[in-house]
C-alpha cells in the first residue's frame, strides 16, 4: 500500500513536470490524481496482460503518466472554470 501511494506520488509529479504552464493543485490533489492514473495505467496493463493492476511495469508506468497528464489538465480546466464562474 505504501509502494502503491509513493509511485502516486512521483506518478502525479512526472505528469504535472510533463504538462506546461502552471497548475493550481497542491501535493494532496498530485497525490489523487497520480493514484488515480496509476489504476488507469495498472487496468490497461491487465487488459494488455502485460501484468496485473497493482504491479509495476513498463507499459503500465507509462500509461499512468499520460493518464495522469490528462486529468491534471482536466483537474486544471475545471478549476480556472469555477474561478471565472465565482
């Protein structure tokens, strides 16, 4: 479980070095969303049989990073949307 939360976390750093321009997310919500593509990475990876969700592999690693990318820039859009709208 510590193993899982600490690939989150450099998951979720990798992704938010790889995105341009300055986000707005603090280490909880890098954290989350690193987690989150973790899984996403982990479920493609299943799919692909390259491996199971929660073990570490290549293909899995990078899928996580690109799926995390993504939902920092979706985490990034729906913030700058909630402050234009308050």
């Amino acid at each position: 479980m510590i193993g899982f939360i600490i690939a989150g976390l450099v998951i979720g750093a990798l992704a938010r070095l790889i995105k341009p321009g300055k986000q707005n997310l603090g280490w909880i919500a890098t954290l989350l969303l690193g987690l989150a593509g973790s899984v996403i990475g982990g479920l493609v990876a299943n799919l692909l049989g390259t491996g199971d969700i929660f073990e570490l592999n290549v293909l899995g690693f990078i899928v996580a990073v690109v799926a995390a990318v993504l939902l920092v820039g979706t985490a990034e859009a729906l913030s700058a949307r909630n402050r234009q709208n308050a």
